[in-house]
C-alpha cells in the first residue's frame, strides 16, 4: 500500500471533537459544558466578547477546564500507552 493510497483512506476518519475526547478519557470534569456557548459565540463573530478585560469570567472558566483537563487526560494516554486509539 502507498503512502499516497493510506492518506486518502485516512482523510475520510473524522477526528474525535474536545468533549468527545475528554468522555472517552473520563476527564475530572467530563465534557465542557460551555462548549456550545462559546461555539455560538464565535460562530456569531462577536469578537468584543473576547476583547473585553478583564476577561468574562464564562471564557476564563471554559478556557482553564480545557487546559486542565487535557493535561489529566494526557497523563492518562501515557500511561496506557494508547496513542493509537484514534489512528
């Protein structure tokens, strides 16, 4: 098999999202909860939201869970040894 032929196979497997990811992995604190909101929020280009400091505390919050998380999660990763899980 080519490289060429497993990039194309490749390209149609849809990466896992964030939360999807942190369930998997059982993050602390599970999915983010502010992920819909903050979605929308860029999805409405209302870039003041982000602008504004200090910074609202709704993205600070999204923001560190993110962070924290994925640290906890990476840990877990390592420990299992399960990089290839989403290959």
């Amino acid at each position: 098999m080519t490289y060429e032929h497993t990039l194309k196979k490749l390209h149609h497997i849809k990466s896992p999202g964030l939360n999807q990811i942190l369930e998997t992995w059982k993050a602390p604190n599970g999915p983010n909860e502010l992920k819909e909101k903050m979605k929308k929020i860029f999805q409405e280009g209302d870039r003041s939201y982000f602008e504004t400091r200090p910074i609202i505390d709704d993205f600070l919050q999204y923001s560190a869970r993110d962070v924290e998380d994925l640290i906890e999660v990476h840990e877990k990763m390592l420990q299992q040894d399960s990089y290839g899980l989403w290959l």
